[in-house]
C-alpha cells in the first residue's frame, strides 16, 4: 500500500518533520551538543500524552507515535553527525537557532497528534523516498501507523 501525501497530511507532517531534523543535527552539531536529549523527550511525551486526552486519542498510540518521531529524527542526526566528523569540509557553517527549531517541532506535534486523532485506523506505510537519508527514518516513524491502530475516540480516555 502506497500513501499519498497531500498537504497538510500525515504523512507530509512526517516527512517535513524528518527536514527539520537535518536542520536540528546542524544546529546541535555546531553548538557541540549531543543528539539524545533525554530530559526534553520525557517533557515532550508527557505533553503528548495530556495532548491526546484532549484530543479524545490513545495517550498510548501518541506517545509511542512520537517516539517513533523522536526516534527517526535520531537516525537522521546520528548519520548526519557521522558525516560531518568524517568529512569536516562537509560540516554546516553555521547553525541555525536550536530554540526556533524546537518551537517548530512543538507546534508540528500538534498537527500530527491533530492528523492521527482524525486519520483512519487503518495500517499506513512510509512514502517511498529517493533521499537515501531518510529511507529508515521514515520506516521508524511510520512503526506505530504500521499497525493496526483504534478508531479515533475508540480509547476511552476520551471527556
């Protein structure tokens, strides 16, 4: 099964989410901080997982649905970062400002918590994707929409 990207879709916050982390590994790179951020993951999970109460969605699904977010964007900060020690004429030279980034991200995780809470339940697989960076991360992401997922406002931890 193919999914289509329209704007605004899944899987089009997916893959803008995964740009984004080029742009994070950049910006953590070049201020020497390390990909895993432990203390911000658990602060982003718990605000996803109070999110999709609101929402009426599985604080479960959310929550492992952005770990796998979390996870791919790892991966392509991982390679990134491989990269750039290896190959220092390739490294960015500059930057940009981790905390817009970030500000970016937050407002990206409600459109995706949004998009899931209204998407069909049923399995979705990645786009296929000639940016070899992106490849696996984009398989990882798409771990929890893989399965078979409940209906929106099926959870019971709904008002």
């Amino acid at each position: 099964m193919c999914t289509t990207v329209t704007a605004d879709s899944l899987p089009e916050l997916i893959l803008r989410r995964l740009v984004i982390s080029e742009q994070v590994a950049a910006a953590k790179f070049g201020a020497g901080r390390p990909v895993d951020d432990p203390v911000r993951e658990e602060r982003e999970l718990a605000r996803v997982r109070a999110l999709a109460r609101d929402l009426g969605l599985d604080p479960d699904l959310a929550a492992d649905f952005l770990s796998d977010q979390i996870a791919a964007s790892k991966q392509v900060q991982h390679r990134l970062f491989a990269r750039w020690t290896a190959h220092p004429d390739e490294r960015p030279s500059a930057g940009p400002d981790l905390s817009v980034l970030r500000a970016e991200l937050d407002g990206l995780t409600v459109a995706l918590l949004d998009r899931l809470a209204a998407s069909v339940p049923e399995p979705l697989t990645p786009p296929e994707t000639p940016h070899e960076l992106t490849q696996e991360p984009l398989r990882t992401a798409y771990r929890t929409l893989a399965r078979q997922r409940p209906a929106p406002g099926a959870s019971g931890n709904g008002p």
